[in-house]
C-alpha cells in the first residue's frame, strides 16, 4: 500500500478489486467477498489523504466514510444496473416485489391487531356500562 504513489494505489486497487470479485463467484464465499472489497476501497480510499485529526471535528472522518461508503454502493448499482441489466433488473424486481408483501402483510396484521383491540374495549366497556346500570 503506498499512498504517496497514486498509480500504484490504482493498480492496487483494481488488483483487489478483481480478487474479491473473483472470489464472491464461489458459493461458500459469496457475498463476503464483495464486502472486503467494498471495505477495502472505503479503509484505503479514506487514508489517502493524510488527515490531521488533532484540527478537524470528530464528524469529519466518519462523514468522509459514510460519504465514501454512499458513493461506492451508488457505483456499484449503477455498474451492475449498466453491465448485467437483465440479472440485476430480475433482483430488483423480485425486492421490490417481497418488499412490497412484508409490506402489506404488515399493514394487513397491525389493522387486524387494532380492530381486535377496539372490538374488545367496546365490548369490555358495554360490559361496564351494563354492569353499572344494574348496580
């Protein structure tokens, strides 16, 4: 890792790149490598830079990383949106397709729930209101 190099850290870069794609191909991999890429790039990218920490505030460094994190997760969606369309397009749509059914199945037990709870206060307070006028 050599940050004072900028074309050694590209190569660098893209190495490690190809060695976590390479290896988020085998099934007992899988998503992990494409994390320590991920990761890889969001560490090395954000100590590019040296930092004086001593005169920045304490949200410069994780804003900086957040905001690299963002960019990199908006890359790589627009990457595999452009380069694999009918793959990733197929995923999104099955997302947004289950994210849709928790949706509503959430919506469909949390009115269950409340229209049980308001039909037992009514009739709890029936109950009370017929109890207290025989009394």
């Amino acid at each position: 890792w050599s940050p004072r190099n900028p074309p050694a850290l590209v190569l660098e870069l893209f190495i490690v790149t190809f060695a976590a794609k390479y290896a988020s191909t085998f099934p007992f991999i899988n998503y992990g490598g494409l994390t320590f890429g991920l990761t890889w790039h969001v560490v090395v990218l954000g100590n590019w830079r040296d930092l004086d920490l001593e005169t920045l505030n304490g949200w410069a460094v994780p804003l900086w990383r957040i905001g690299m994190t963002s960019a990199g997760v908006a890359l790589c969606m627009t990457f595999s949106m452009t380069l694999f369309p009918t793959h990733a397009t197929r995923l999104f749509e099955r997302a947004c397709a289950e994210a849709l059914l928790c949706t509503t199945e959430v919506c469909i037990v949390t009115s269950q729930r409340l229209l049980a709870n308001t039909h037992s206060l009514a009739a709890g307070s029936r109950i009370r209101s017929h109890s207290e006028e025989t009394d």
